[in-house]
C-alpha cells in the first residue's frame, strides 16, 4: 500500500474508531459469539478455530470484552 504501518494505523483508526488489532479481536469475539450460540463446539475448538492456541488466554478476552464466560454466555441460549 505503499505506506508506512504507523501511518496505515493511523488512517484505519481513523476511518473505524479501532487500531487493526482491536478490530481483529472484537471480529473474532463475535464470531465467538455466534459460535457458543449455535453450536456445540468446545470453549478449546471455539479457541482454536479462531487463532487462539491458549484457551485461557481466549477465554480471559472473552471475559473481560463481555463480563460473561464463554461457558456462561453460551448458557444464556441453552437455557
């Protein structure tokens, strides 16, 4: 592109609000989210088909992006 990656950074952030990691990270929670919501997959599938090789690390993420554990949000659709 032709540009340096502290300027792309720069015009992405400003074009979407989020540096490209952020907006990788909150793509992957919401396919995440979909994932626990509509199947039966484990947390560690769930991780791993998304990039994560560190469950742990996955589900810390997940916890803190949004106040629930995998295991618990996904109970929210199986009950």
């Amino acid at each position: 592109a032709c540009m340096s990656k502290d300027y792309f950074i720069k015009i992405f952030r400003q074009e979407l609000g989020v540096t490209p990691v952020q907006f990788i990270i909150n793509d992957k929670l919401m396919k995440a989210k979909l994932m626990l919501a509509s199947t039966n997959l484990t947390i560690k599938e769930i991780a791993y088909s998304l990039g994560y090789s560190d469950t742990s690390y996955f589900i810390r993420l997940f916890k803190k992006r949004h106040k629930l554990s995998p295991l618990q949000y996904r109970k929210l659709f199986n009950d």
